[in-house]
C-alpha cells in the first residue's frame, strides 16, 4: 500500500508546521508535508488507514471553540489549539 496525504491531512500537517517548526521551516512547509507522507508509508498498513481519521478529527475539533476548523486558525489561535 502506497500512502497518500488526503486533502484534509495535507491541509492539517501544513497549517501545523508554523506551529511546530521554527520559523524558518515555514517556507519549506509542502516539503516537510510531502516528507511526513513518506514516513507514514513506511508504516503499517492499518496505521496507514486511520490516519486520515485522525487528521479529520483534530481538523472539526476546532470548530467547538473557535467556530473554524484547525487548519483555517489564525497564528494565535493554532497555537493554543
């Protein structure tokens, strides 16, 4: 099995590299995402299929307190989520 980011879990791991990484990984943020896929590929393929379910998860979590999904948090917002 090949993994593939799906659109939520790229737009996830994308809004969360400002907040993990040091500032000046911002810009190479598509190639840290691309390189996460290739980490998650080497995992099992049970892991593989329900990742996806917990990028969606974080994603709506956000949506109770701060009426937005997590990848569409402003700085401050992404930072304490």
């Amino acid at each position: 099995m090949t993994y593939a980011h799906y659109e939520t879990a790229r737009a996830v791991l994308t809004s969360l590299v400002p907040v993990i990484c040091p500032p000046e990984a911002v810009p190479l943020a598509a190639a840290i995402v691309d390189h996460i896929a290739l980490t998650f590929g080497a995992t099992p393929a049970l892991l593989q299929q329900v990742l996806p379910i917990g990028f969606l998860a974080y994603d709506v979590g956000a949506l109770p307190r701060y009426g937005r999904r997590a990848r569409a948090l402003v700085p401050e917002q992404a930072e304490a989520y």
